[in-house]
C-alpha cells in the first residue's frame, strides 16, 4: 500500500500532466490577461503576464526544421509524382463510433489510381494508408460495404473483438499497396495497454516503409499515467532499434510538444504539422462544449517529408483527423 508520501507524488504527476494539456489554453489566458492590464497602465503586470504567456506557447510549438532533412528537403515541387508519394488519413473512430458515411466519403476511391494529383490526393480522396484506432471489425466492414476500402485491399490482422485495454484498444491499418504484418508493438506498459499495429507498405517507388498505429493509453488514473509513461519511453527505445526502414507514427498519442515525453520521442522526427506552419492547429475535443485546444494526435515521419497537412472533422468522433501525403527524404543538390 502506498504511503502519503507516494500518493503525493501521483497526485502532483497527475497535475503536472493535465497543466502541460491545457497550456496552450493558459497561454492564450495570459497573452490576453496581459492586454487587459495595459488598459489600466499596469506595465509590469503585463510585462509578466506576457512572458508568461510566451514561455507557455513556446513548447507546443511545432520545429518548422527538427533533426531530420526538414519539411521538404530536396524535394521540388511537381516532381512528387515521379518520386513516389504516400498520402496518409490517421484517425481515432472513438469507440468505433465515427460516422462511417463520413469516413467512407472521405477515403474516396482510395490507393494508386488516377484520381490522385501531382503530390498524393485529389482533395481527400485518394488515400494511401488508412491508420484507424479505436476501432472495431464492425466499422472496417460498414466502410467496405460503402466501397471505401476498395482501394485499401491489404490490412494488419483483423481485429480481437476483446482487444487488450478493453473497446479502447482496436486498432488497424488498411493499405492500398502490398503489406507485411510485423504483429503489433511490444507491451512496455505493465499496467493497461492497448495493441498497435506494425506493418510494412511495399510502395512501389518509396520502397518499404514501416507504419505504426500509435495509441498510448491515456495518462489519467494511477495505472494509466505509468502506462502511458512507459509507452512513450519504450516506444521511443524501439523506434531507435527499427532505423532499418522509413517509418510512420500515426494515431492518437495522448500527448502533445507540451509534454517532455513526446518531445523525446519526437525528437530526430518530422512531424507532419509541420507543413501547416508552428501552430497547426488543435486536434480534441472536437464536438463538444469545450472547444478543442490541444492537438494530441500525429503522424510522425522519419526518413519521409510532409508535402501538406490537413486536419479533418467527422462525425462520431471528438478526434480530428489527419490527412497528408509525404514523399522520400532527399538530400538538396544529389540527383
């Protein structure tokens, strides 16, 4: 049984966790708590509330040029197409509930055929590697009966009606080029855990990329919070151990560049935000009567470049999805 003294602790991780959530929304509190003081001439206040507002915007913002070659590096314009392009859609179905008439229109036909542009998608249809999490065979069956999975023929291994970490923890990922199962990551959590997908995507110009479905339990409660700990600090040592193949993190994280945690993992990544600009925009909750004011959600690339970000409403679900098409990592100047 744990002492006080432990359960301080938790309490104080708790808090910590839930204040790194909601920075972007104290920041914005802060800026605009600074103005109102101006009013009244209360230039030290301001001055404070200011600062304060800036160093709490400041982590959650996303590296226009992190570690890897950059968004775009070596890549010109309207030579997508001849290099090889991969437009991705990562969504969390929350529960499988997504509206799967939304989700099917927004797949389109799906995969390698001519409705796709210059650099991946015509608008939101043609969709390379579908990442769903939180889902269930039942919604992958409702959109092959609308036609949307068409295009994604090749799948991860059908999903356990009682997946680990309970209705939470389904997951799957629908390619439109050949794929390779590698299973689903390691537990590194030892508490609750939920299964996420691996996989490899045969594409014909990009060679073998390697996508991961992500989906971290989320840090609230005394077994979550350590779950979800371990999971990004495993997740990162096991992403360090797979440099064999480009690779793709897509999902819900639970986390956001506001948490040191995801910086780790982040860190020598791409996100694919960053082709939206530093401040792309929040992901949850969406649907609800608090607006939404965090992106917890990503596709993280290494080895890959994102050519365009899209974030992406859908009914049924208080996740946005997210929608982009990267290409291969080029070094500038090498032909």
């Amino acid at each position: 049984m744990a002492g006080p003294h432990g359960s301080r602790r938790r309490r104080l991780r708790r808090a910590v966790l839930v204040t790194c959530v909601v920075l972007p929304v104290l920041s914005v509190v802060a800026g605009l708590s600074a103005l109102l003081v101006l009013v009244f001439r209360q230039w030290w206040a301001a001055g404070v509330l200011a600062a304060g507002a800036v160093m709490g915007l400041l982590p959650t913002l996303v590296p226009l040029e992190p570690l890897g070659a950059g968004v775009g590096a070596g890549v010109e314009r309207g030579t997508e197409a001849e290099a090889g392009a991969l437009t991705v859609l990562s969504l969390n179905a929350e529960y499988a509930g997504v509206d799967a008439d939304a989700l099917a229109a927004a797949v389109g036909a799906g995969g390698a055929g001519g409705t796709r542009d210059a650099h991946g998608s015509s608008g939101v249809g043609g969709v390379d590697v579908l990442v769903l999490v939180e889902a269930d065979e039942d919604l992958v069956t409702a959109l092959q009966e609308r036609g949307a999975l068409d295009g994604l023929p090749y799948r991860t291994e059908t999903i356990p009606e009682e997946p680990q970490g309970g209705t939470a923890g389904g997951a799957v990922i629908l390619s439109a080029h050949p794929l390779r199962s590698e299973g689903v990551l390691p537990r590194f959590a030892t508490h609750r855990h939920f299964e996420q997908p691996v996989a490899v995507v045969e594409h014909p110009q990009l060679g073998d990329v390697r996508v991961v479905g992500l989906h971290p339990v989320p840090p609230i409660g005394d077994d979550f919070v350590p779950s979800w700990d371990d999971t990004l600090r495993g997740l990162d040592g096991w992403q360090a151990a797979h440099a064999d193949l480009p690779l793709i993190l897509a999902g819900d994280f639970n986390a956001s560049l506001a948490h040191p945690q995801f910086r780790g993992l982040a860190d020598g990544f791409t996100s694919a935000a960053a082709a939206a600009g530093p401040l792309p925009g929040p992901t949850w909750p969406v649907g609800t009567w608090v607006p939404p004011f965090t992106a917890i959600d990503h596709v993280l690339l290494r080895g890959l470049v994102p050519l365009d970000y899209e974030r992406l409403d859908f009914p049924g679900t208080d996740h946005r999805g997210i929608l982009t098409t990267v290409a291969a990592e080029r070094v500038t100047g090498v032909r």
